[in-house]
C-alpha cells in the first residue's frame, strides 16, 4: 500500500493582509513565529501518522499559498488546477502548477470562466466527488470536472459565508463516512447528504467554528485545531484517533488543519487506505 503523500507550504510569508472570508481582518495579524512552530507541530503529527510530506516552496506576496488545499483536486496522475475567484489568490495558480508538472502530474485548467478552489471544494467520499459551490466555485464547473474524470459529482450549495469552503463544513473519513455542519448546507444539501452517505455524523456549531470540519484523515488518524471535544469522543468512539493540535494562528485567515494540505495521492484515498 502507498504511503499517504501529502503537499504543504512553509508559512514563511504567511500573514494577514487581505480579507476575502469573514474570518479575515487585516487588523488581527497572525503572530509569526508562533504560526510556524503551530504547522511545524501539525507537519510533525502526520509525518508520525506515516504520511510523506513534500513541500512547495512559499512565495513572497502570496501569504495564502500555505493552503495547498486550495490548489488543485488530484486525481490519481491528473491534476485540475485551481481557478481562484479572488484575484488576490489567482498569484498561486502558476507556482502549483509548476510543482505539480514537475513531479509529473497531468495538470488541467477548469473549464473556461469557472472559479474551482481544488479540494477546498472537491471532496470524494467513496467514488462520488462532494462539490461545494456558490462562495468559491461554480456549480456547473463542478460538473465539467466531474465528466472530465469520469467520475460522479453531488454539488452541495454553502449558504454560509463563514464555512466558505466545502472542506470547512464537511469531511469525509471513508467511503462511507462523514461529518459535517448542517447549518452551512441548504435542505436540499442536507438530503443529499444524508440519502448519499450511510454514516453521516453531524458537528455542533461551536465546535465547526472551530474548525472541527476542517480535519486531516490519515488512515485512523484524524487531526484537527483545538476545541473540538465532542467530535473527538465521537470519533473515538467510531474506532478513529483524534488529534488536536493548536491552529489559532491560521484561523485567523479562516482555515485550520486541512486547508493546510493537498493529498496527492489521490483525494478518493483519503481516509482509508493507512
Ligand atoms: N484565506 C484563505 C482564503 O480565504 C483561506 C483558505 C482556506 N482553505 C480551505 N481549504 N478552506 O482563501
């Protein structure tokens, strides 16, 4: 079996300095340094879980480029790139690019004039690909990808600014596992959800706020920022390993443990294979 490959960012550039989600504000700065020892510490947690972790390399000017999620969806050797909707962002399309053409994956653009945010709003759980769109992406880019992999897409409306990313309120743990944050979907989003995924758990709002959603799956392992105490019991109680681990430094720019990395080996691996 593979080892589960990871892609992450130093945060060496890393800061506040533009607000595109309600979680952003220029006026509440990261701290620096106690950002790097938190993804660092992050880093070292799934490097213990046995992941292989490889890093691009951080870009002056660009400080969201530490959320690789963002970047593409991968696809066994496919890649679709990111077309991010906020031009602050759309600087990271040419350096993900590179690093994935440089260790040979197939890189794809979305279909044209569609925003796509990568596995930030693409998610399979089993074969079907989860897409969030409305904040980020669009739904009938969604489907384009979708044909352009073969593979079935279920898009998800997000109704909610603050869980702007499907990744923020939905996460699956395996092909027939997930949680997530009802509030963030519609109704319609909701039985979707709920027909489409045997064991659905759902997240409390207090604890999705702190990002509960928004988990690492390495094999049993699940990681995730501090102060998700319930959704740690539960998953204990599901056979998982929850770790936390302190993100309060990336929260500010309204992501946490997943949006801090790209599984390259496949996000359809994601959760299982271990
Ligand atoms: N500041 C970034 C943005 O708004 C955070 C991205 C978080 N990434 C994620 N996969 N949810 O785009």
């Amino acid at each position: 079996m593979n080892k589960p490959h990871i892609l992450m960012c130093p945060p060496v550039h890393y800061g506040i300095e533009y607000e595109i989600n309600p979680w952003m504000s220029t006026e509440r700065q990261a701290d620096h340094g106690l950002a790097n020892h938190q993804w660092q510490a992050l880093r070292q947690i799934l490097l213990d879980a046995g992941a292989m972790i490889s890093d691009v390399q951080p870009v002056a000017g660009l400080p969201d480029l530490v959320f690789t999620a963002n970047s593409a969806i991968v696809f066994g050797k496919r890649a679709v790139l990111a077309r991010f909707k906020h031009e602050q962002r759309q600087g990271e399309e040419p350096h993900f690019r590179r690093w994935l053409e440089a260790h040979s994956w197939q890189v794809d653009e979305p279909p044209a004039d569609f925003s796509f945010e990568g596995a930030g709003d693409a998610l399979f759980c089993g074969d079907t690909l989860y897409a969030g769109y409305r904040q980020r992406s669009d739904a009938s880019g969604h489907q384009q990808i979708g044909e352009m992999l073969g593979v079935r897409v279920l898009p998800l409306e997000l109704v909610d600014p603050y869980y702007y990313h499907l990744d923020t309120c939905f996460c699956p743990l395996a092909p027939d596992e997930a949680i997530y944050l009802p509030a963030a979907f519609d109704d319609y989003g909701q039985r979707v959800l709920a027909e489409s995924i045997p064991k659905l758990h759902s997240v409390e709002e207090d604890e999705a706020k702190s990002f509960a959603c928004n988990a690492v799956v390495v094999g049993k392992t699940v990681v995730t920022n501090i102060g998700c105490p319930e959704l740690h019991a539960m998953l204990r109680s599901i056979g998982f390993d929850p770790i936390e681990t302190p993100l309060s430094e990336f929260v500010k720019a309204g992501g946490s443990a997943k949006c801090l990395t790209l599984r390259l080996d496949g996000e359809e691996a994601a959760g299982w294979k271990g």
